[in-house]
C-alpha cells in the first residue's frame, strides 16, 4: 500500500560553490565551479516522498514566471511529483546561496521569491483534505502553514519541519521535526535532545530530533535515541529534507513513527553520500538494501 502525501512548501534554485573551508564573518574565500541545481525545502521533500518513499505526492508551491521556475518543475516532474496546482505569482523563482566544505557542512542564503507568496485556494484545500499525511516547512508564509492544518481531513496527520527556525504560533500538529539548534530555538532552553523533546511534545504529541551522524531522537509515548548510519558524507544538502519526505511518506503508508524515522535515517545517509539536494535523493529500492544492509538484515 502507497499512501497520499501532500507537501506545502518553498521551491528554490539552488546556486551551490564548492569553498576550502565555511568564512568568517567580514571574508572572502575563494571557491570551485558554480553548479545550478533544483531545491527547496518543500520540493526537495516532495520529490523525497515520491522517489525515496514511494508516496502518492502533490506538491503545492508558489513558482514565478521565468526559467528558474521551469527548471524547478521539470525536477519534480521527473520524479513524478504532482504539480497541477502550483501557483504562479509575480515574482521571481525562489533562489538560494549555498556553500560547501570539503567535510560535506554548508552555510546557506535563501532569497524566498515567489515562496514568500504562496496562498492556498480552494482546489489546493480540497487535494489537501484528501491526504493521508500533509508536510510543511518554514520558509512559506505561516498563513499557508495553518490553513493547510486546517484542512486536513480527520485521521490523517499533519507533519511539520519547522526549518528554519523562526517564532511559532500555536498549530494544530501530529508530528514535529526540528535539528538540535531548531528544537532549542523552539523549546526556548537549551539541554539534552531528550529534554527538549519532552519540552516540545507540548508543541505536538509526536516529536523528531534529528542530529545529523549521530541519528535521531524519536519521542511519543516513549523517547528513544535511533543511532546514525555510518557514512563518508560528500554533500550534506537537503540530507535533513530527504530524511522528512521519507518521514512522511513511510507514515502515510501506515508505518509507526519509529519504523518511519528508522526508513527516513537510512535514506538521509544514502543523500549525503551524493552531491546536490533533489539529485541526491535515492530511489526506494536503494533505500531498502541500504537499510537491510546496515542492519544485517534485520531492517
């Protein structure tokens, strides 16, 4: 069984150079090549929820009207990522600046663009209440974030990766996904991952902790730290999107939390072994013998 994921999010062009080492403040670094590559936080984890997850994905964002918007949506398209009812807006297609060290880290700048204009009409409602798990980030307005929590059907979760981290409303939530630095952000202290996931289940009964290598914390009824998959990483971007759109598409085949947070970790370590965000994304087949394979078969 393949369930239906829907992903209100950010598209972005992604302009990513290669530098010796992350700069400080005030310096300049010399760096590679600029590659031109499709992003996002929102199609990123669409096209992770259909390639890697297998999901029946929608992706609902807001594009402008030039080559960067083309781009983005041949992207989607080829990973058969549903885009019927993406917006167009005046505005130019959103872009992001991105850096990346010889270790795999990157600093990124995102200029929202058309993102910062999404609204959700009513024909994108109703695909929305036919979903079985909706996903969200934060880099569309919160506008869009809350009427797409509204408008899910009874049953079906609402996912949010609240990335990057800004203030936050109260929002009706089933399933919370943060980094270590997002979940301080948000708990509004600092402390252990555990700590704060217990802090933010106030937030969403549900709660995800990812912390890059070292895995993920898993807390529902239970808090349970989930170890990494040992890998040599080439290019951290869009790890932690892969991670969030095999998430929510394990969830909406009707995985439990931990089993998708296990399928989710597997196919963020096989990203970060490739360059690139959408492109680094594994197929579902791949995620399955990477999974077997890590953990002797007991996957």
């Amino acid at each position: 069984m393949t369930g239906r994921v829907v992903v209100v999010g950010s598209a972005n062009v992604d302009l990513v150079v290669d530098v010796p080492r992350q700069p400080h403040g005030g310096e300049t670094v010399l760096g590679g090549d600029v590659r031109r590559s499709p992003g996002g936080k929102g199609a990123n984890q669409a096209v992770a929820a259909s390639l890697a997850g297998g999901a029946e994905t929608t992706f609902l964002g807001a594009f402008g009207d030039d080559d960067g918007a083309e781009f983005l949506l041949a992207s989607l398209t080829k990973a058969e990522v549903r885009t019927d009812l993406v917006s167009r807006v005046d505005s130019a297609t959103g872009t992001a600046f991105i850096m990346v060290s010889p270790d795999g880290e990157n600093s990124i700048v995102v200029a929202p663009g058309a993102n910062s204009r999404l609204q959700l009409g009513q024909t994108q409602l109703e695909r929305i209440a036919a979903a079985d798990v909706v996903l969200a980030q934060l880099e569309v307005p919160l506008e869009a974030v809350t009427a797409a929590a509204a408008a899910r059907r009874t049953g079906a979760r609402m996912v949010l990766n609240a990335a990057p981290s800004r203030p936050l409303p109260d929002l009706d939530l089933d399933v919370l996904i943060v980094n270590e630095h997002e979940a301080a952000d948000l708990a509004g202290t600092s402390g252990t991952p555990e700590e704060l996931a217990r802090i933010l289940q106030r937030r969403a009964p549900a709660v995800v902790i990812t912390l890059g290598a070292a895995g993920c914390v898993v807390a529902e009824r239970e808090i349970e730290h989930l170890p990494g998959f040992g890998v040599s990483p080439v290019d951290t971007t869009g790890a932690g999107d892969t991670f969030c759109g095999v998430l929510a598409a394990a969830l909406a085949e009707g995985r439990p939390l931990r089993e998708a947070a296990e399928r989710a970790g597997a196919a963020a370590a096989l990203a970060v072994t490739r360059p690139g965000a959408q492109s680094a994304v594994p197929t579902a087949a791949e995620v399955a013998e990477f999974a077997e394979f890590a953990t002797g078969g007991n996957a």
